[in-house]
C-alpha cells in the first residue's frame, strides 16, 4: 500500500530563508508525486508535479522539489521564503497503474510560518 | 475561468440526519474525484467517476455514503444517517480527462460538514 510522510507538521522560517519541507514516499509501484498548497479557507493548489523525466521539478511561486527514488523522497524547497508562502503543504503520491491509478494518498500536511 | 465550486461552504446537521453536498467540476473536465480531509489529517480519497459512472468507489467508508453524477456534469455526495465523526471537510476535485493521464487534479473550496 502506498503512503506519504511528511516529517514536521509545522515548520517556521524567517521572511528570506530557505524553506525545506520533507516528504518521503512508500510505493510498490513507480509513483507520480505532487506538493499541493493550501491556503486558509481555499482549495488545495497544485504546486509541482512529478510524472517522468528529469526529477528536478520546476514549480509556481519559486518552488522546486527532486525525485530521489534512492531515498524515496520528493523535498520541496525555496530559496528565500516570502510572508505569502505561509499556508499549509501537502505532499501526495498516486499510482502510474494499477487499480488506485490517479488516486492521490496525501500526507499529513505540514503547516508553514513565516516570521518578518 | 471558473474553477471547482461546491456548495454549501458550511453544513451544521444534527446527528442522524441526511446530507447533501454539491460539486460543480471545471466545464468539460471529465473526471471527478471526491476526498474527505479530517482535522490535522491529508485529504483521503473516496470516489472517482469518469463521466456519469463510478469507476472506483473503494474509499467510501461504509454505505451510508453515495455519490451520484447523472448528467456528467454536477455531482453529489450524499450521506444518510450522519454521525459525528463524519465531521470533516468534503473536498471535490476534477481534472480534464480520466485517471490514466497525468491531468492536474483541480480542487475545490470544500464544504465543512459539522455533526452535532
């Protein structure tokens, strides 16, 4: 069975330093892996996406995450953190085949705070 | 354009009563997807439909829970005989074509489903 594990379910940075919010997968099968971002009182947004390819993802808003499947990880990062980016960030993980393909299994979610 | 609306964006209920929650999907998106998000937990899938059929229901977790898409439009969730732990945020997502593509999953706001 799939999941998704998000370590540190609330991270606090200072406005202009880097952001680092861990997830590392557990798939049986090749995964897609997405960072979605949820800010108060709005529906989840889709950050970055990772189906094939280079495993260096380029997403909105600066952000970036790397497939690892060495580490079964998919870190999501920015380099100078803005006041705007504090929401809460959800990683998720659904199957290339098989019968739950295109269902996404999301982690816990970990909630962002940026201090000025 | 118009995005993932659902309504209501609240729902107080009583215990043992029956609900509706509506989802109107992106024009011409023909997968829908949707997802029960708990307090302090990731949204968890409960049901995919590709047009006006359910293709996967597995997440739905006990048959007080039905969903209906008649026209392949519109969707709703319904739940009979609510009980407090059904409290939650109902989220609804659709992207443009079925699961077996890499299509952006788009969400919706939520209903905040609370049962008294």
């Amino acid at each position: 069975a799939q999941s998704v594990t998000q370590l540190g379910s609330h991270v606090s940075v200072s406005e202009g330093a880097l952001v680092l919010l861990r997830c590392n997968y557990s798939s049986s099968v090749p995964p897609y892996l997405f960072w979605y971002v949820q800010y108060p009182n709005q529906g989840l947004q889709l950050l970055l996406k990772y189906t094939t390819g280079a495993t260096l993802v380029k997403g909105i808003n600066g952000f970036e995450a790397e497939f690892k499947k060495s580490e079964t990880s998919f870190h999501l990062t920015k380099p100078s953190a803005h006041m705007s980016d504090a929401a809460e960030y959800f990683c998720a993980v659904s199957d290339i085949y098989g019968g739950s393909q295109g269902n996404l299994i999301f982690g816990k979610g970990t909630k962002l705070s940026v201090k000025p | 354009g118009a995005g993932v609306s659902q309504t209501p964006s609240n729902k107080v209920t009583e215990k043992g009563k029956y609900v509706e929650l509506r989802c109107d999907p992106i024009s011409g998106h023909t997968a829908l997807y949707w997802y029960r998000q708990s307090l302090g937990q990731g949204p968890e899938f409960l049901i995919y439909f590709q047009g006006t059929g359910a293709a996967d229901d597995s997440g739905l977790p006990n048959d007080r829970f039905f969903a209906v898409r008649p026209e392949g439009s519109v969707s709703t969730l319904k739940i009979q005989r609510t009980e407090r732990g059904d409290s939650a945020v109902y989220l609804c997502a659709s992207s443009l074509y079925n699961r077996d593509s890499t299509d952006t999953q788009y969400f919706g706001p939520g209903t905040r489903l609370t049962v008294l």
